[in-house]
C-alpha cells in the first residue's frame, strides 16, 4: 500500500509503501522518462523498517535534493543486485 508521495521542484520524488506496521520501504527516486518506481534500481536513496522507522529517516534525515549532501546518483547494477544505503549515499553527483 502507497503510504504518501512527494514531489519535489527538482526531478526528485519521496514515497513510502506500507506492507505492514513492521515492513516498508521508502524510496527517493529521481525521475527520467524511463525511469520504474517499482524497481529499486531507480532510487537514489532507501531504506527499509518499520513504517515509523522508515517515515523518520525520509522527512526528518533525508536531506532536501537542492542541498549539496543529498544523493543525486542512480547507481545501476547487475540483475537484482542492490547496493546498501551507505554505499549509495556516500556517491556524489
């Protein structure tokens, strides 16, 4: 269940999906014409927990995509591989 979106003047937009109280995911996805919000190979940021875990790290830790600390990068990799947070966050534009 999409939990709340928001976009940003930037190409830039927030989302959290519900799966339960102790399972979801939340995403900042930076848009393209191609870009698929049901792939995680798309985000620039995740992170996965509970939704109250989750909701706090994307509105309150996250940074503001315009502010120079924010993760600006797509990082595309093989099939299903996925890259932690840390390891995405630390790639600057």
């Amino acid at each position: 269940m999409l939990l709340f979106t928001r976009r940003w003047d930037e190409p830039f937009v927030d989302e959290v999906i519900m799966r339960g109280e102790a399972d979801a995911t939340a995403c900042r996805y930076r848009l393209a014409g191609d870009a698929d919000r049901s792939d995680r190979r798309d985000c620039v940021w995740y992170s996965d927990g509970s939704v109250v875990e989750v909701v706090d790290k994307i509105i309150f830790h996250l940074p503001h995509p315009a502010r120079p600390e924010a993760p600006k990068l797509v990082i595309p990799t093989p099939g299903s591989l996925l890259l932690s947070p840390g390891a995405r966050a630390k790639v600057r534009a």
